[in-house]
C-alpha cells in the first residue's frame, strides 16, 4: 500500500513534460535529416546528375534494411528486452553514423562514374548511409512512443504523442524551408552537414534523458520496465499478429503515411514544375503539412483524450487525403493558391490520423506488449517508405517526362506529375476503406478507440 501513496517523478507535470520535450529534441533532429535531401533533387539531378531513379532508390533506401533485414523487428525485440535506455541510445548512435557516411558520399563521391553493383559509387554510398540513418531513426521512433506510453500513462497520453509528433514536424519544416536557400548560399551538401549537427547534439539530449528515466524506475515499479515477467517473449509476437485490430491499424499505417511521407519527397519539384512556385520557396510549401501538424496535432491529441472518436478521426483523415491527391491529380489546376490550399487540408489530415493512430495501439495491446507492436506497425510502413518512393521515381523516369530545362549551364528534366499523383490518390482510397474496417473491428471487439483516453 506504500507504494500507491508516493508520488512518482512522472506525477509531476513539469518532470514528465521536460522528459518528453527532451527525447522530443532527438526526434526533431532525425525528421531534419529525414527530410532535408528532398527539396533538392533537382539540384542533385543538375550537379550530381542523379536521375530520378536514383532519386527514388536514394529515398526509398531510408526502409531498405528495416524492411529486408528486418532490423525494425530487431529493434522492437531489443527495445522490449534491454529497455528504452539502451535502445534509445543505440538509434541515435546509428542516427548520427549514417548521417556522417551520407554526407562522406556527397562530398567525397558526388558526381563519380564510378559504378557499385550497378549503381554510381555516391548513388550507392549515400543511400546506404540513408538506410543505417533509416534503421536508427524507425527504432527511435518506437522508443520514444514507448517512452511516452510509460510517463503519460493515465495521462495526458494523446496530447504527449500530438506534441512529440508536433515538434518533430519542426525539423521536417525546418529542412523544407531551408535546405535549398541554404545549398545555393553555400554547398549542396551543406544542409546535410547542419543535420549531422543537430543529431549529435539530439544523441546527448537522449543521454540526459536516461538519468530522468533512471530516477523513475528506482522510485517504484512501473509496468513498462524491469522484471522477468514482462521482458520479450516470442509469445508476445503471436499475440500481437494475432489481433485483428494489429493488421488493420498497420495497413492503415502503411497506406496513409506512404501518401504522405513519399509524395512529400517528390513535392517540391510538382510545386516548381506544375504550379510554378519559385524554386527558393517551393521547399517551404511543401513542408506545409509538417508546419500543420505543429499547431494542430497536439490540439487533436487534447481533444481525443478528452473526447474519444480515434477510429472516426482516422477515417476524416483518410478521406481528406484523398481530396488532396485527387486535385493535384487533375491536369488542367496550375493556379499556386490551389496547391497551396491542398497542402494546408493535407496538414490537417497529418495532424488528424496519426494524433488518433498511435495512442490508439496502446489501447488495442498491454503495455509489455507495446515495443513489439510499434515495431512491427512500423516494419510494415515502411514496406510502404520503400516500395514508393521507388515506384514513383521509376514512373517519372519512364513515362514522364516531357521536356527540359537549362539554368546556369545546369540541364534538368521536366516531369508531368499526373500519373504519380493518380497512384498517391488510388493508395488513399485503399486507407479509407481499411480505416471503416477498424472502426468496425473497434465495435466488435471492444478496444475502445472511441473511448476518451482520460477518464
């Protein structure tokens, strides 16, 4: 009975919200570097002369070991048997490596003819650091879910997710906005250096981290750690899979986010190409949605933990998205004003699904439970961050291109973004049609989606 009358460091609102604003630091600094190499593609087709191909094999490198060496799967295992400790630090370590050996690529190797099993040595070596930065920053993203599963618990935990998810969208702004002003003032790889930087700074935010989390778990137990009892067991993994609200919520994962994530690499080149934005800002546009779900997330968070709806929020998200893609699928629509208006509806729908998405699992599965189903959840997404990117590279380069360009000496293509965008809006329609199913699943076996998290 002692136990029930103490009060724990994550009890105090300032602890718990100064830990989640800390790891949320390391998040914002991967979803720079995530992102920070989109806005220049044309510049890597112009200087480095990549094609968009490489392009899309460069992007979708990113889930190419989680996917085919399961490292994601690996990752969720370690994270439920060594804790989130150890497994936090190990993904900014991994983090900051493939950042520096992206970076060695482009500097060292950019514009070489030399060929690696096929593909250009920098091509090749830069997407291989791409896919190490991929492993490291899916395990984060895990741990950190995990880590606000533990402090927020009986919490304000959708609210906790919406503003983690809200201030890692700074980075991802951050590096739309400033990336190509910032390779025209100084060098393309310059952009990339500044993220290796912020993730090493992020690497030591983590580590402070750890004597917060250390603290708490000598206070008194807390489900989410220590204990026989509750580390991994590959029993764990039958139960999950067998869920049926597991395959629905991660489809729905795989097929929104690979709206989102994938089209937003391609996005400011369809914003210079299409509707004419000029190139300096067209990277600030594209990373609208990021700049959304800033201010909207937490506030959708807040609204779930007090309200419930999660399952019927998803299924808004769904059907905004495909609003968004279905627009910019249309030819004749070049007007600026419209493509910025789809791109701010598009930032409400990324702030809508994932601020219900993810607490939504903590419900669905028990806590020790939790770091196998986030890592299988994200295992399957990115099936989705590799396959796409890939697909639409591979499309632009074979059936759309439809002129060129010369700026300064530099040759680059022109591409007609409507058979892209009608395979974006076709995927939309598939996560709407799987977010009515859980809804469905939700009514049937009770997991209490529409539920309000506090109570």
């Amino acid at each position: 009975m002692e136990n029930q009358t103490i009060q724990k460091l994550n009890d105090k609102a300032w602890a718990r919200w100064s830990a989640l604003f800390i790891v949320a630091f390391t998040m914002m600094a991967a979803y720079y570097v995530n992102d920070v190499m989109a806005p220049l593609k044309s510049m890597l087709e112009g200087e480095l002369h990549w094609t968009s191909g490489e392009f899309g094999f460069f992007t979708g490198a990113y889930s190419f070991l989680n996917v085919f060496l399961l490292m994601l799967i690996w990752g969720g295992l370690i994270l439920d048997r060594f804790g989130i400790r150890f497994t936090g630090l190990l993904a900014t370590i991994l983090m900051v490596g493939g950042t520096l050996a992206e970076y060695i690529a482009i500097t060292r190797f950019g514009g070489t003819d030399e060929l690696v099993w096929g593909y250009k040595l920098d091509v090749f070596m830069a997407s291989a650091g791409y896919s190490v930065f991929g492993v490291g920053a899916e395990v984060a993203g895990i741990t950190v879910t995990k880590i606000i599963a533990k402090w927020f618990q009986g919490k304000e935990m959708a609210l906790a997710m919406g503003v983690q998810v809200a201030l890692a969208r700074v980075g991802s702004q951050a590096a739309y906005a400033v990336a190509i002003p910032v390779a025209k003032a100084w060098q393309l790889d310059t952009p990339l250096l500044i993220g290796a930087i912020l993730l090493f700074g992020g690497f030591v935010s983590f580590l402070c981290f750890t004597f917060m989390d250390r603290k708490l778990d000598r206070q008194v137990f807390i489900d989410t750690s220590a204990g026989d009892d509750e580390k991994f067991s590959f029993k764990d993994v039958v139960a999950v899979v067998s869920n049926p609200g597991f395959w629905l919520i991660a489809l729905l994962c795989v097929l929104f986010y690979s709206c989102v994530f994938p089209f937003q690499k391609f996005a400011t080149e369809l914003m210079v190409t299409k509707y004419s934005v000029p190139e300096d800002i067209a990277g600030t546009f594209a990373g609208l949605p990021a700049l959304g779900a800033l201010f909207l997330t937490p506030v959708f968070g807040g609204m779930i933990d007090k309200r419930g709806r999660a399952a019927s929020i998803m299924i808004l998200g769904a059907g905004m998205l495909i609003f968004v893609h279905c627009i910019y699928a249309i030819p004749s629509i070049h007007a600026p004003w419209v493509a910025i208006i789809l791109m701010i509806i598009l930032g409400i729908a990324f702030s809508l699904v994932p601020s219900a998405m993810w607490p939504s699992v903590a419900k669905i599965f028990p806590v020790k439970q939790l770091g196998t189903a986030y890592a299988l959840i994200f295992f399957i997404q990115n099936i989705g961050l590799w396959g796409i990117p890939a697909l639409i590279g591979s499309v632009l380069e074979n059936y759309c291109i439809v002129g060129e360009e010369i700026t300064d000496g530099v040759r680059t293509n022109l591409y007609d973004y409507t058979l892209p965008m009608c395979i974006f809006t076709g995927i939309a329609i598939l996560s709407l049609l799987v977010a009515f199913l859980l809804k469905g699943a939700d009514k049937k076996y009770g997991y209490g989606l529409e539920q309000a998290n506090i109570k």
